[in-house]
C-alpha cells in the first residue's frame, strides 16, 4: 500500500524540541499479539475444522478466497474488537492478518466485505449441523484423559438487534428487539460446548432438551461411564427439561419460580431467619428441603429452599434437584447450583467482550454462522488461558480455592488476579497486555520478521504464552468412539 505524502503534523507542547507526526510506508501493524493464537490454533486446529465443515458452493477455478481464509479473518478479527464485516476493508491490508490468513504481507489484499457478507450468507443448514459436531469433537479433544464428571450449565442469553434481521421479535421480559440464543457451557474448563439462535420470543428451554440429549448421546459414545450433572435457572427449571434428564440419566439441579404455595410452605423458615438477624445483628442463611409436586408435574421432587435475612431485607430462593445427595447435603446441593454463576461470566465475555451481539445479518441462518464465530473466539482464548494459567499456592490451607467461602474466596480471587492476570483475564485484559501491540513486518527471501519493541511492557507476557505454544505438541489428542 502506497502513502500519499502530506504535511507533516507538530506539536509544540514539547518545549526542547518540536514532535513532528509523518506517515510511514513500512508494513506496520496493531496486532501483532494475534500471532501466538494463531499458532495456537494450529495446534488445536479450530479453525481448519471450522471451515471444513462448511460447504463451497463456489466454482474452484474461480475462487480468490478460500472459506478458511475468511474463517480466519473473522474469528481472528473478534478477537482483536473487530467484530463487523466492515472493519476489515481496512484490515485487508494488514499484514499481520495476512499471515493469519495465510498469505504472505507482500501478496494481494485479503477478502472484502461484500466478499465476507456473500461467505456469511452462503452458510446452508447441514453445515450448520457440522458445526455443532466440530464444536463437541472441540471439546472432547481438550481433554487429555476421560473425565470423571462433568457439568454442564444451560443459559439463555438476550441478544439485542437494531435491524430488520429474519426472527427478530420483540420480547415483552426484555422489552427489546433480539434474538434469544441458548449457550450450553462446561463448568470444568470453561468453554463453550453448544449454541444455538433461537427467535426473539422463544422459551428460556426452548430446544434445551434436544441439545442436552444430543450432547450426551455424543459424549456417552467416547466415555461411557462420564457421570454428567446439568444446572439452569428457573427458565430451564420446566417439565420437559426434568423428564429428558430423568430419561437420559443425567442429574439436575434447576431453579425453580416461587409461587404462593412454596412461599407458604417456607413462611416459618423466612421468619426464623428475620428473628436470628433481629437477634443477632448478622446476616442469617437458612435451608430447609421437601418434596414438592406442581399441578403440571407427573411426580413429586425434592425441592431446597433458601431464605435469608440481612440489612437489605428478606429473600427467597428455590431450586429443584434430583441429585442422590441433595436429601442430606441441603446446603452445599444449593451452593453448587450457585456456582453456576460462574459460567454467567462466559456468556458475559460472549456478549460484552467479543460482541456476540453483532449479529447484523439480513439472513437467521447467516446469524447462526456468526454466533458459531464468536463462540470459537472465546473457546480458542479459553483453552489457551487454561493452559498457560499460573494460580497461587494456597497459603496455610489444605483445602482446593473452590471450596473458600465468603471473605476468603474474595482474597484469593483478588490475590489470583493480581499475579495470574492471563489465565484469568477476561478478553479486554488480553487485549490491553498481549494482542494490541504494534510490530513492524518485514518480508525477506528467507523469512518473515516481526519487529517488537523492546520497552512494551508487557513484552514479557507475549514471550511466556509463545514459549508455551512452542514447546506444546502440534497436533491435538483426539478421541476416538
């Protein structure tokens, strides 16, 4: 790319010496941190079975840009806070994303957005089938031995649109235009296993059980004997969310909605907590477990009910459970369904970090294929934190960090954060230490350099997640059924 020449910019508020702004032809670039995800991805190979599971409509002879490229463009371009097709008229250049694409700096531009936009449109549903596969195959192949156990959190997330997208509908809960996705996540290492789109006025469940059902018919043909235990709020506490567990096997732990029954049923409960604060002055927790059958119901079910009691008020809180344990371990049953909050932060990272919510696609099925990209981006960003995480030791204590409570969960997290800031940095803190960094690219006959500074401050950070990526193994362990 060429620069015109222009005047040069001077800023006088220097006094020894004026600051004069040029432009430069060097091939510069502002993400150069995206360079040791992409090599991580090739040892994962996420993107590879991304765009292999979409079908080409296009004539090979005629082709500029391969579905991979795009692929990469944008899942990379997500990660990077370049969430729209637009963005990348100007990152076509670029000759970082260049050779994330697989292109040398010195060839021609990368794909543009009307090239993008026909990609994203041109996305048919067997493909999206595909992709729901490569995202459990994803997942299975993250472990290097068959788990134990594992759980799964189900969530339905609103996702606000501005347009006129095919199935935006209005919900009256959210009051907004949007879209409803359901995100399965996995609380063991924290990725993202399905997803779906769903119209803006669909059920919290909607659909819920058949993808539990065929994420656990998928997993159960790798390992037979995982014992797999399933948590949501009270928007997936219904019916048939309890008949699919009960039939597949699985155990659940739900939400349930308070209604006046259950509150009569709790009412001496509530007020015992109301008269221990009075008397106490401390905050009261009290549990209390029974079996319940709703009118809609076709048998009773154990249900633990929480009520508290501090300065702020009173408070309520059901859950609905089969789990072999919750009949004598009321309280630690609800504290483990609490922990699904966790998983909240996912799809927060999803919707707020790397703009889930740009679904601005005419097409629904277009919209599907989006919402796969931006759940790849986080899964390749949580795999490779996972893996280069660096906890404290536990100090004086026996007891693992997930078993702190109250006071002292808060200074370890705190004590974590400080000096483990990647592996439990959000997407926005990787981009501040690691991807937004400014390097030079120079192309040669026998290499390609990438010059970074040498005061970053951070540069120490870039060469602890390389150095990782280089000593680990190239090809991920996949499991076979």
């Amino acid at each position: 790319m060429t620069i015109q020449p222009a005047t040069p910019l001077c800023f006088d508020f220097f006094e020894p010496l004026p600051i004069v702004i040029e432009t430069s032809n060097a091939p510069l670039t502002s993400d150069a941190g995206l360079l040791p995800l992409r090599q991580f991805d090739d040892c994962i190979g996420l993107t590879r079975a991304l765009a292999a599971a979409l079908h080409d409509p296009r004539d090979p002879d005629r082709t500029e840009h391969s579905f991979l490229e795009m692929v990469r463009m944008r899942l990379f371009g997500i990660l990077a806070d370049y969430e729209d097709q637009n963005d990348h008229d100007t990152l076509r250049t670029d000759p970082v994303f260049k050779l994330i694409a697989g292109r040398s700096p010195d060839e021609d531009d990368l794909a543009s957005q009307p090239t993008l936009s026909r990609f994203e449109n041109a996305i048919d549903c067997p493909s999206l089938k595909r992709l729901r596969d490569v995202f459990i195959d994803q997942f299975i192949a993250s472990f290097a031995t068959p788990p134990l156990r594992l759980t799964f959190d189900i969530d339905a997330v609103d996702d606000p649109a501005h347009g006129a997208q095919q199935l935006v509908l209005f919900h009256g809960y959210f009051e907004q235009y949007q879209y409803l996705p359901l995100v399965i996540t996995c609380a063991e290492n924290d990725q993202v296993v399905m997803v779906s789109l769903r119209h803006g006025t669909a059920h919290a469940a909607l659909g819920a059980d058949d993808d539990l059902e065929y994420l656990t018919g998928r997993l159960r043909q790798v390992w037979p004997d995982v014992h797999i235990h399933v948590r949501g709020d009270a928007g997936c506490g219904v019916p048939w969310m309890y008949d699919a567990c009960e039939r597949l096997g699985v155990e659940y732990t739900f939400g349930l909605a308070a209604n006046a029954v259950l509150q009569r049923e709790t009412a001496d409960l509530l007020a015992e907590a109301v008269q221990r604060f009075e008397q106490t002055g401390q905050p009261q927790r009290l549990f209390v477990g029974f079996w319940y059958q709703a009118g809609t119901w076709d048998r009773p079910r154990w249900v633990i009910a929480k009520a508290e009691a501090h300065a702020p008020g009173t408070n309520r809180r059901f859950i609905v459970s089969n789990r072999p344990g919750a009949r004598a371990w009321i309280e630690p049953t609800y504290d483990d369904y609490a922990m699904r909050g966790e998983s909240e932060n996912r799809n927060k990272e999803l919707k707020r970090d790397l703009a889930m919510d740009r679904l601005s696609d005419h097409r629904f099925k277009a919209n599907y294929f989006r919402l796969y990209l931006h759940a790849a981006a986080l899964n390749l960003l949580v795999r490779l934190r996972r893996e280069i995480a660096d906890p404290p030791p536990m100090p004086g204590e026996s007891v693992p960090a997930e078993a702190l409570e109250g006071a002292e969960r808060q200074r370890y997290q705190r004590h974590r954060r400080q000096r483990d800031p990647l592996g439990e940095g959000q997407p926005w803190t990787w981009r501040t230490l690691v991807l937004k960094v400014a390097a030079s690219v120079v192309v040669s006959s026998r290499r390609v350099l990438v010059l970074l500074s040498g005061s970053w401050p951070h540069l120490d950070y870039y060469r602890r997640i390389s150095e990782h990526i280089a000593r680990r193994p190239a090809v991920a362990h996949v499991w076979s059924g």
